[in-house]
C-alpha cells in the first residue's frame, strides 16, 4: 500500500475518496446536459467558457455533497487576486488532509498553475481543525504539510479520471498519486444528495448562464 493510499484508509473519512469523485462525475454530467440544452453554449466561440463553466459547477458539487454527507469538512474560498471580483480557488479542510481542485488533462499530471507552487497562498494558517498538524507530517515529512491535490480532466471536455495526489514540496512532482475514480460512495441518503445537486447546478447554471447570454451578446456586435 501507497502512502497515500495508507493515509487516506488511516487518517481520513473512508468515504472521503467516493465523495469526491462523486461530485467531479456529477458536475461533468450537468455540464454535458447543459451544454445539450443551451445552443448559446454549443457555438464554436462559446466553447472557451466551459472550462469556467466546469471549474464553477465541480466547486459547487464538491461543497453541496460535503455538506449533505456525513463528512466533518470546512469550506473556504481562497482569492489568488487582491481585486474584489478576482479569481477564487476552492480549498478544503477534512480530518487528515487539506484539498484544492485543480483539472489537467493528463491522469498524473501535476498542476502548473502558479497558486498550487505558492505554499505561502494556498497554505496561509494553521490546520488544525480536527487534530494536531504535527501527527500528520510525521507521516511524511517536516517540510510537507498534508495537502492533497483532487485531480480530476480528460480530452476533449470529457472525465476520464479523478485522482488525488501528495505534492513534494513547490509541487513540481507528486510524492504519490492515487486515482480515485471508480471509489465506492458509502453513503445512505446517494438519491437525496443527487436531488439536491441538481437543484443546486439549476440554480448556478441560471447564473451563469445570464453571463454566457451577455458575452454572446458582445461577441454578435
């Protein structure tokens, strides 16, 4: 066993790896249907608004599925911009582990986007919600807090992969990779929590859709 296949069955919620992949493959599923729906969303100068599109509806499913499973989490929004509107990452704290999302395209491939090499960004306070940070790095390393990478991408707009990863330190390499896709979702309330996904991307698809219209709109001038 891996270690962070050993670390996650140790020190981690056993159903954290199902609920994740869970909420990637559900958000996926919505943005297929939407884009099948919106023919906005189907011209060929759209289709650069549907990474922005996935990246907002996997935040949304991976928060409403922590919240409706019996997962102890907190949720924070992250800003990578010192301007009001600017770009947010999603990170979250779990018992054992610290986790942002991030898509690629290949499985195993590691983030190159400057916020993931930033620890001092991404990894600004103490965590230690649910037990001490120390335990935890003994485990690996002093340099290496316990911060999991959720990999998730494909070609063409298509998942073909949900993975979790070790960074090393300054993320240039992962310290192992683990890929969590067909993890099983151990929970009872599955048809609950998928109701209420969906009414959940209804209701930001409706926002984001009035943007999509407006850049439409800009672009047929």
């Amino acid at each position: 066993m891996g270690i962070l296949s050993k670390h996650l069955k140790e020190k981690c919620d056993p159903n954290l790896p199902g609920i994740l992949s869970l909420s990637v493959k559900e958000a996926y599923r919505f943005l297929d249907d939407l884009i099948e729906q919106q023919k906005i969303l189907q011209r060929p100068e759209m289709k650069q608004t549907w990474g922005h599109i996935r990246r907002g509806l996997v935040d949304v499913a991976i928060k409403q599925v922590l919240q409706s499973s019996n997962v102890q989490h907190e949720i924070a929004d992250k800003t990578t911009s010192r301007y009001r509107n600017g770009h947010t990452y999603l990170m979250v704290e779990v018992k054992g582990a610290i986790i942002t999302p991030a898509k690629i395209r290949r499985s195993g491939q590691v983030p190159n986007k400057a916020i993931y090499r930033n620890k001092g960004s991404i990894l600004n306070k103490q965590f230690n919600l649910f037990e001490d940070i120390a335990d935890i790095n003994s485990e690996y390393d002093e340099s290496n807090l316990p911060f999991l990478i959720l990999t998730y991408g494909g070609f063409n707009h298509k998942l073909e992969f949900v993975s979790l990863g070790l960074p090393e330190t300054g993320v240039k390499d992962w310290i192992d990779y683990v890929n969590i896709t067909n993890a099983p979702v151990l929970i009872d309330n599955k048809d609950d929590i998928s109701n209420d996904l969906q009414l959940t991307f209804t209701s930001e698809a409706k926002k984001i859709m009035r943007g999509v219209e407006n850049e439409g709109e800009k672009g047929s001038i």
